[in-house]
C-alpha cells in the first residue's frame, strides 16, 4: 500500500520570500504525484501534477514541484509567496486511481 | 465549466440520526469518489466507485454507512446513526475512469456535517 508523509503540518512564511512544503511518499510500485490546494470550507483544487517526462513541473500561479525518485519526493516550491497563497496544501499518490493524501500543510503568509 | 455537485454544503444532525448526502460527478466520468476529511487532517478515501460498481470500499464503517451509485451517474452517501466522531467534511470527486490513469480527481465544494 502506498502512503504520504507531509513533515510540516504549518508553515509560517513572509509575504514575498520563498516557500518549500515538504512531501515524501513511500510505494512499492510506479505512482502518479499531486499537489491539491484547498481554502477554508471549500474543496480541493488541483495545483500541479507528475505523470511522467520532466521531473520538474510548474502550475500557472508559480508554484513548482520536482520529482525525485531516489529520495521519493515530491516537493513544492514558491519563489515569492502572496497573501492569496494562504491555505492548506496536500500532497497525494495515485496508484489504480486510488488516490491517498497526506495530512496536509497549512501555509501562512505573513504581511 | 463543469464542476462536481454537492448538497447540502452544511449539515447539522442530532446523534442517533439518518443523514445523507449528495453528489453529481462530471458528465461522462466513470470514477467517483467519497473522502471524509476530520478538521485538520487529509482526506481519507470511504468508497470508490467505477461507473456503478464499489471497486474499494474498505474504509467504509459498513454498520453505520452505506453508498450507492444505482445509474452509475449521482451517487449517495448515508449515515444511520449519526454519531459525534462523524462530525467531518465529507468530499466528493470524480475522474474521467478507469484505464487513464494518471488522470486527477475533480473535487466538490463538500458537505461540512456537525452532529450535535
């Protein structure tokens, strides 16, 4: 079975430096990698996925993510974070469309 | 832009109570998924559907809940009993299905259930 390890469960950050929100995931076989963002009382949005090709993939609001296999992580980066950046962020493995998530990280944006 | 549907977005329940919930995939996907979020946590998979059928539903608490996708197209979710630990947001998703794999699942906006 395959799981998600998210280290931090919040992550104060200043408006504008930058951000990493950790994610390991431990499985047996091949998986497919997201990143979901999810404001307060709403649903998860998809922020950016890893299928294949390119172990560095980017979403259209700046965030990016670089697989690595031989430390099998999937961390999100952010160069320069906004107030609007604030919300929680989960991480999640998909294998035969089962789709696990971690525990989530909790991203504050301090003005 | 299609969008899963969910409803009610706020439940309130007395213990002992029957609750249900539910939700409207994306036209033409064939996966649907139920996820029970505890405030704080990640969502935790309840039952997994490919068109009608239940291909996972081993975290189900099979004496208290039960799921149904009778045309494989909406879906319910219900609780009887209701007890307090259910208190939660309860998500829907869907998926354009089996055999895409890789594809990701598209979320409802959630019921928040408190049961009091």
């Amino acid at each position: 079975a395959q799981s998600v390890t998210q280290l931090d469960s919040q992550v104060p950050v200043f408006e504008e430096a930058p951000v990493e929100l950790r994610c390991n995931y431990s499985s047996s076989v091949s998986v497919y990698l997201f990143w979901y963002v999810q404001y307060p009382n709403q649903g998860l949005q998809l922020l950016l996925k890893y299928l294949s090709g390119s172990t560095l993939v980017k979403s259209i609001n700046g965030f990016e993510a670089e697989f690595n296999k031989s430390q099998t992580s999937f961390h999100l980066r952010k160069p320069s974070v906004h107030i609007s950046d604030t919300a929680e962020y989960f991480c999640a493995v998909s294998v035969e469309e089962k789709l696990t998530f971690g525990t989530g990280t909790r991203l504050t944006i301090i003005p | 832009e299609a969008e899963v549907a969910q409803s009610p977005r706020y439940k309130i329940t007395e213990k002992s109570q029957a609750v249900a919930f539910w939700c409207d995939p994306i036209s033409g996907h064939a996966t649907l998924y139920w996820y029970r979020q505890i405030l704080g946590q990640g969502p935790e998979l309840l039952v997994q559907f490919q068109d009608e059928s239940v291909v996972d539903d081993s975290q189900l608490p099979k004496d208290r809940f039960s799921a149904e996708r009778l045309k494989g197209v909406d879906s319910t979710l219900k609780i009887q009993p209701a007890e307090l630990g259910d208190s939660a947001m309860y998500l829907c998703a869907s998926s354009p299905g089996w055999g895409r794999a890789g594809t990701e699942a598209f979320f409802g906006q959630g019921t928040r259930l408190t049961v009091v």
